[in-house]
C-alpha cells in the first residue's frame, strides 16, 4: 500500500517559502514542462537542512538550481522541488593558509556555495586576477548544477578545479567530500560506491555489513565547493570571458528557450555534426524544434509541450542510430510522469 505522505503544510519552524502546484516551466530554461507538488525555496542552508530532517522519508526531493539542464514531464514530479538559486548564495576568496606571506603566484581557493551562479564565479575570478573559471561564464546554471553535472565547455570542467564539496544528506546533516569520493566524467557524477560502502563479511561467521551506498540527487546534494584557481591576469581572464561569450552568441540559438546541448558527444565527435549530417536541422515535433543554427540544440519555438521536446529527443536518437550506428546519450535530465 503507497504511503500516506504528511507533507500538506510547512511545520511552523521552518523559515523558507512553501508553496503547491507550482508549474515548473517557470523554473526550467525550455519554458515548458508539468507542475512540481510542492516547491520549497528554503531561507539559508540551515533552513535546507531543517526542511530536509522534517521531509518525510518516502517524499521525493528533486533539488533545482536554474533548471537549465532540466524536463520535467507534462504530468508533473510527484514530490518537492527545493529551489536553491540565489538562496545560497556567497562566493568568497579561501583565506590564504599564507596569510602574511603574499605568494604573488600562489593558486588561490575561491568558496561558493550550490546556488551562485556560473557566470558570476567566472566574474569575482576575474576581479580578482584569478584565471581558470572563465570557462563558467556561459554556462547559465547554478554551481550546484555544474557541480552535479560536471559542466563545461572550451576544454575545461567543473570538477578538474574543485578541491572538495560539501553535501546536505537527506537527514540534513553536512558531509564534507574530496573529489576521490566521486565517479567523475565528461558530464557524469556520482558518489563512488567504494568511498561509502562497507565491505560484506568474508566468511559465515561474520555477517554482510553491505550498507546502501547514498545515492546523489537522492540521498546527497551539493551546498558549495572549493575551486583551486591560478594567480594571472584580471584583464586576460576578462578577455577570454568576452571572448566565449561571443563565439556563444555567433554560434547557440541563445533568443529561443533552450537548455544547452541535448545529447553528450560521442567519443571522438560532436553530436551536433551527427544531427546536422542525418539533415536534422529543423526537425519539429509540436513546438519544439532542433534548431537551425545548432543542431544539438532543441528550441521551443513557442508552446511546446515536455512531450513535444521528449520525443523530438526520440526521434533524433532513432534517426541518428539508423543512419550512423551510432547511439547518442542524452546529456539533459528528465523527471516527472508523462501526461
Ligand atoms: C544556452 C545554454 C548553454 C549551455 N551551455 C553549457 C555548456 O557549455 N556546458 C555545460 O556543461 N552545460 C551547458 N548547459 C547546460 C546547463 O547550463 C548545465 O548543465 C548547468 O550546469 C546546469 O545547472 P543548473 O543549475 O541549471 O541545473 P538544473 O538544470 O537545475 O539541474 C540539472 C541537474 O542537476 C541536479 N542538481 C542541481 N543542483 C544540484 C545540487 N545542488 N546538488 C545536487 N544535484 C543538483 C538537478 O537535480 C538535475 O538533475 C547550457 C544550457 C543552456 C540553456
């Protein structure tokens, strides 16, 4: 028997917003998309924390920072979405372990927490002559969604910078983790199941002490980070910031609700020559359309449904693998029931 969740009210303790029947398109880059339950905005992180011990256990929670990686299907998410864009919100400078013995070359630690977003890390690193985060400054997500995603772009991501993250579980505690505590790869984060799990017991006598290992997304969710970033040139990180934000506006369908590339590029190619090579450009299911000026790209040219951008996703995959062999990988994140 489904369990009766008692999640209809905010307990009187918790400071965020709460709010039911939210439609999500107003939340997610493709402007379409169902409604989430209940969405909560915490106040700060120990608001996040308090919501989380109070969430019953069989509550889904689905954490969203700019929601520009992300679908949610026409039906809905059955749960909480917790909105963390601009709530945690601090970007600050690591003070120096050196302090009082200027290293004028020395890397330099910058802290953010989940909900600052990309491009504003890639300006305070500019301010302040550090170089190395330029790369996020086109990037229209929160760090919690770089961090989740091991965003990039222009030969650089996310997690080759990141000293360590600091996660809230789902019992609201705060868990500092090292990269070696991850899977990490193009696009692909996870908690590595060796950093948490306990071994079984090797003979009869001693019993499996086989825990679950926690889940990201499910069990865990980014609150900040640590980037390590190189000493340089304000006004050359400035440059090369302008620079890829450029080559972005000559290139990405930027004036159309999108959400960045749909599909990982296979090893060796780009997904977008791939789609352009099977004369994909212009495809339409509904209002949603692969876009004319990139074709990894899926615009919504206006009233698109999640189940329009949903199977325009389909039909590229099918016709890309009967053409070429060759199996694209979504890269964007789709929850939610169909309608
Ligand atoms: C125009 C455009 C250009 C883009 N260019 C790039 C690019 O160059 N490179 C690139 O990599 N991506 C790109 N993207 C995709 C997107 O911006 C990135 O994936 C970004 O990191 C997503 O961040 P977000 O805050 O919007 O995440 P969301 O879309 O809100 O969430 C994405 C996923 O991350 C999870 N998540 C979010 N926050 C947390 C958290 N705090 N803890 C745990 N899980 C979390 C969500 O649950 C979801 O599964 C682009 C998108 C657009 C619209």
């Amino acid at each position: 028997m489904a369990e009766t969740l008692q999640f209809t009210s905010k307990p009187a303790s918790l400071r965020g917003v709460l709010r039911s029947d939210v439609p999500m398109a107003r939340h997610v880059s493709w402007r379409a998309g169902g409604s989430a339950d209940r969405v909560y905005v915490p106040a700060d992180l120990p608001d996040f924390a308090a919501f989380l011990r109070a969430t019953p256990r069989g509550e889904p929670v689905l954490v969203v920072g700019l929601g520009s990686n992300l679908l949610v299907r026409d039906g809905g998410f059955r749960g909480t979405v917790v909105l963390l864009h601009a709530v945690l919100s601090s970007v600050s400078l690591v003070p120096s372990a050196n302090a009082g013995a200027h290293v004028d070359d020395a890397p330099v630690d910058v802290c953010f927490e989940a909900g600052v977003a990309c491009p504003k890390v890639a300006r305070f690193a500019a301010m302040h002559g550090l170089e190395g985060a330029e790369f996020l400054a086109g990037i229209p997500g929160t760090m919690g969604g770089a961090l989740a995603m091991n965003a990039g772009c222009y030969g650089a991501q996310t997690w080759e910078r990141v000293m360590r993250a600091t996660m809230v579980t789902r019992d609201g505690a705060l868990v500092e983790r090292m990269p070696d505590a991850f899977d990490l790869g193009y696009r692909h984060v996870a908690l590595a199941p060796a950093a948490t799990t306990a071994k079984a017991g090797t003979n009869a006598t001693t019993p499996a002490t086989i825990s679950t290992p926690p889940v990201l997304g499910e069990d865990e969710w980014f609150v900040g980070a640590t980037m390590r970033l190189d000493a340089g040139d304000g006004a050359r990180s400035r440059a090369r910031i302008k620079a890829f934000l450029s080559r972005r506006i000559a290139t990405q369908p930027l004036q159309q609700p999108n959400a960045g590339s749909v599909f990982r590029n296979p090893p060796g190619d780009h997904a977008a020559r791939l789609i352009e090579s099977c004369g994909l450009k212009g495809m339409a299911v509904g209002g949603a359309e692969v876009s004319a000026r990139h074709a990894n790209f899926i615009v919504n040219r206006g009233g698109a449904t999640a189940s329009d951008i949903e199977a325009l996703i389909v039909a590229v995959r099918e016709r890309v693998r009967a053409d070429t062999g060759i199996e694209l990988v979504p890269e964007v994140r789709i929850v939610g029931e169909r309608q």
